[in-house]
C-alpha cells in the first residue's frame, strides 16, 4: 500500500475532506517560500512576536551575536502583562501557580534550560545563565528558582489580574481543554543566525494554561521545543507540548535538514510524524514549527491553519502564515 493510502487509512481526522488530502500530498510545493537571501535573520513564533523580532534585529543589525539576539527577543514576550502564554500575565495552572519554562542553545551546541520555575519574569536569561555558569543543562522548580535568586532575579507576582479573573472563569467549568490558534500570543520560540553565520534559539512560555500543577511541556526540551546545530539550521515550536515531547520535534527539524530537506518541507516532515502517530488529537490540537537554516532560507508549518510567525530579514520586519494540513473550519 501507498504511504499515501495508508495515511488515508489510518487517519480519522473528521474535519479532513479530500482537498485536504490535496493539500497534505501537495503542500511541499504549495507552501514552499520565495526565498529571499539574507544574513542576519530572526524568526519567531507567532505575529505579535514582530516586536520580540524587532529586539533580536538590534542586535543582529550592528554585527551582534546570535544568542544576545534571540535572548533579547525572548526577554520582550516574558515582560509583557498582555502576553497570556509567556512569563509575566501568563495564564496559571489549575491551582493558580504560573510555573514557567524556557530553554537557549548557542552557536557551539551548549544549552541551559529551566522548567517549573516560578516568581521570577525572564526564565530565558535564567537558562542562560545555567548555560554559561552551571556544568549542567537543566535546572527544575525550586533549585531553579533558588539559582536564579543567587543570580540577582527579583521574586515577582507574575499572576496579572485579567489573568487570575481567566483562572476564577476557567475553575466554574474547570474543563482542560487545549483551543487551537486562539490565544494568538502563544509560546514564544525564535532562532537567529546573525552576520558571521552563527546560530541560536530560544524558547519560554508558562505552558499551557491551567495545566496540572507540576506539568512540564515541550519548551524547555532541548530536541522538542527548540533545537540548533551551527552546522544545519535551527527550529522552534509551539502547540500541544505533549506531542512534541513525543516526537522530539525540533530535533526531527534540523535531523531532516542536515539531511537535505529545505527547511519548509522539514517542518512538514515533522508535523506529518505527529499527525500519523496521533491522528485522534490532532483533531483538536495545533502544533507549529519554524525553521531556518545557515543560509537563511526559512520555512514553517503547522497541523491547523492559523498559525503564523514574524521573520525580520533584509530590513523587513513580517508576519507570514505559515503552511497546514487541516483547512480552518468555515462558519
Ligand atoms: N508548547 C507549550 C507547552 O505545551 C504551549 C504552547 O506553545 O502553547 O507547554
């Protein structure tokens, strides 16, 4: 049987009609970008993240590092009280606890990571700190919050009012039910490759909104939530955490591009490896990945429509769509 029947056969995804199909066989060619050349270059998850895109382009403009820059466009979400799924004013977890997670990666394949961290608004820059000055990758809860405290990190509320009112509302019903594309400010991921091709990524988010206390998701998983390699290209994501932890998506990204795969039809590989191991939830969930390579080609792609991202490159600061498998419902 053709791999194409056999994904045919095995998938129940109710809201597939056959153009779909058309499209899921088809995308490769139709979502492939015009590639516009360029270095340096940053891209995010996410539109509104044009701002976080903007902080990363000072850097990268005067000749800056990679990881200066995507730690700067990392640090703008987290600070923002608007922001609804990053650091301060992210939506709690069911017991009203914003518990965040964020991970970086540099130019020479290191990596810091913090999860579960609680009290303390810019968990990227406490990643890099573990990087840079702990013989370790990942600091959790607790010990990470008591590093980042030795660190200089001032103990703050991140719980927002609007965001304690969303709590109080979520609790009458207490449903965890993930809503794709709604909250449009979603988990940052962003990774530059700046003017003397080095690359670096980043990712920091307060999860997925009330959540079980203590759960930890795809973001501060180097291979899931972000992955780089200096030598291939870089990748990020956002989405249902539990699929990408699954599938190590990131990894799956920049393997598929070492391996010849432009960056758009990596991102594809890795969206089509979820939806074959999990037809069932992608129903009802949204996973997106960007990607970008040392060359500055970009590509991103997701299950559902909706997704898109901001890319600053050549003095442009865009958002772009990304390409999907599964239509937007039409009302
Ligand atoms: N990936 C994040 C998580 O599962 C959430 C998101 O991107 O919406 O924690």
């Amino acid at each position: 049987m053709s791999t194409r029947r056999k994904f045919i056969k095995h998938s129940v995804l109710g809201g597939i009609t056959l153009n779909s199909f058309e499209i899921l066989n088809k995308s490769a060619q139709l979502f492939e970008p015009q590639h516009r050349k360029g270095l340096p270059v940053v891209i995010a998850t996410w539109g509104p993240n044009t701002k976080a895109t903007a902080a990363a382009w000072d850097i990268l403009a005067k000749g800056g590092r990679a990881l200066d820059a995507v730690e700067a466009g990392a640090r703008v979400p987290e600070a923002d009280p608007k922001d609804t799924s990053v650091g301060y004013g992210g939506f709690p977890d069911r017991d009203g606890h914003v518990t965040l997670d964020a991970c970086i990666m540099d130019e020479f394949g290191m990596a810091g990571s913090v999860s579960f961290l609680q009290n303390i608004m810019h968990p990227i820059s406490v990643a890099r700190k573990v990087m840079e000055l702990t013989p370790h990758v990942m600091l959790s809860g607790e010990g990470a919050y008591r590093f980042a405290r030795e660190q200089g990190f001032p103990h703050e509320n991140l719980l927002t009012e609007e965001a304690r009112q969303a709590w109080e509302n979520w609790k009458l019903k207490s449903e965890y039910k993930p809503v794709i594309n709604v909250e449009r400010h979603d988990t940052i991921g962003i990774v530059a490759v700046d003017q003397l091709s080095r690359i670096a990524g980043a990712c920091t988010t307060s999860g997925a909104a009330f959540k079980m206390h203590g759960r930890v998701g795809d973001s501060p998983i180097i291979g899931a939530g972000m992955f780089v390699d200096n030598e291939v290209g870089g990748a990020a994501c956002t989405g249902l955490g539990e699929m990408v932890l699954r599938t190590l998506g990131t990894f799956l990204v920049v393997e598929e591009m070492r391996r010849g795969a432009s960056p758009q039809k990596a991102t594809e590989i890795a969206v089509k490896r979820i939806l074959s191991k999990y037809p069932k939830q992608c129903e009802e969930a949204q996973v997106g990945f960007i990607a970008i390579d040392k060359k500055g080609r970009h590509g991103a792609f997701a299950i559902h429509q909706g997704f898109n991202f901001a890319m600053y490159q050549n003095n442009e600061n865009k958002v772009y769509e990304a390409g999907f498998i599964i239509p937007q419902k039409k009302n």
